[in-house]
C-alpha cells in the first residue's frame, strides 16, 4: 500500500486513491462533497487533550509532541490503529487527508509512520 499526505483544501484527485480523514474536528468551510473522504478515522487522532496541547505549543515542541502522539498511538489508540490498517489493507492507494497549515510539523506524519510499520 502506497501512504500519501494531502490538505484536505486541495482538490481531491482520481490519483488519492481511498482518501482517509484523520483530524477529530471536521475541516473549517469544507464541504463533504468537496472534500471526497472516504472514511473519517476521528479514533486515531490525537486526544482532545493533546491537540489543544499542541495548538497552544510552539514549534520548537515538535518532537516532544511527536512522541506523545506516537505513545497515543501505541496504547490508547492501538484498536483503532489496528482497525485502521485492516481497513486500509485491500486499497493500493491512501491519501491521508488533513487540515493543518503546517505541513511539516503535524501528526499525520506521525501517524503515516505508524501505519507504515
């Protein structure tokens, strides 16, 4: 399976293959139509908690987030994590979709690396 990342502002395309919502809040002035998800994984984004953590974090905090996410994902979310993969498995292609402005330092990165272990 072939993971990808893509905004959920830009255009869906043929080539995203199954497209997989993974932030908790449904994207601001984006309608469903527009943003073609084909599944809302809302369990395997960070906790309420931890998003809020993070919004109100600087930069320089990005790996210290990274590694609470990814203890999220290891423990709490690990079912959901599981179940992810087993919904993903028969599809070639996975785009990852997200809201955030930073296209760096976000946790769809953490959790590509996760799905991709």
């Amino acid at each position: 399976m072939q993971l990808l990342l893509k905004r959920v502002y830009d255009p869906a395309e043929p080539t995203d293959g199954f497209r997989v919502l993974v932030d908790r809040l449904w994207p601001r002035g984006v309608s469903k139509e527009r943003a073609a998800i084909d599944l809302w994984a809302k369990d395997v984004t960070p906790s309420t908690e931890l998003r809020k953590a993070w919004h109100a974090a600087s930069a320089d905090e990005w790996n210290k987030y990274a590694v609470e996410y990814r203890h999220q994902l290891e423990h709490e979310s690990a079912p959901a994590v599981a179940q992810l993969r087993e919904t993903l498995a028969p599809h070639a292609i996975v785009t990852l979709v997200y809201a955030s402005h930073d296209t760096v330092h976000n946790h769809v990165r953490v959790l590509m690396e996760v799905l991709s272990e």
